[in-house]
C-alpha cells in the first residue's frame, strides 16, 4: 500500500462505509435494537476512524496501560450514550462543558487516535 493511500484514502472509505453501516442499522433494525446498533456502530466506526488516522505514523509509546485506560473509557461513554450508566453529578458536569453529541462522537475518534499513539 502506498503512503499516501494509507494516510488519507482508507480514512475516507472507513468514513463512507461506516456512514453505509449506520444507515443500514437505522433502516432495518427494529426499535429496541436500532438505538443500540447505531450507537454501538458509530462509535466503533468514529474510533477505527481515528485508529486509520494515525495509521501511517511511527508509533512513540507501546504502554499497555494507556490502551487499557482508554479502551476503559470508550466503554464508559458507550455506555453513558446508552443510558446504561448514569452518575447525576457527571452528567451535571457534562451538561455544564457541553459533552453530547457532536463533542462526543470527536471524543470517539481522539481516543482512537491516541489509542496508538
């Protein structure tokens, strides 16, 4: 594979094929799962999104720790998305900073990115 192929051309067909992804999930899936295979399938797509970004780079720290912590907080903010863990005082915190949505799903893709970093 070519360097340039690397750096900017499997980023955007993990981009449109995930966007395929989400809207498959979101037209074919009823109700009760539809909500939990969108957002399982876009965080997943956002943070192999940020995995391919760092892709071509020369890897600076192989601590197993750091992966453990964020592959941990992709987790938790699947979760929090999911409404399965709810703590009122960090959702207050989260509501101050402005944490949903869209600051959410460019969280997804820094913790990808780092995740090799």
């Amino acid at each position: 594979m070519s360097t340039f192929f690397r750096r900017y051309g499997l980023p955007l067909i993990l981009l449109l094929l995930g966007g395929f992804l989400v809207r498959l999930d979101a037209s074919f899936l009823t109700r009760d799962l539809k909500t939990t295979a969108v957002i399982l399938t876009r965080a997943l797509v956002m943070f192999g999104f940020g995995i391919s970004l760092y892709h071509a780079r020369k890897r600076r720290n192989e601590s197993w720790l750091k992966k453990i912590f964020i592959s941990f907080l992709l987790l938790f903010f699947i979760f929090w998305e999911m409404g399965a863990v709810v703590f009122p005082q960090l959702k207050a915190f989260f509501d101050f900073l402005g944490i949903e949505g869209f600051v959410l799903f460019c969280f997804y893709v820094y913790l990808g990115y780092s995740f090799f970093d």
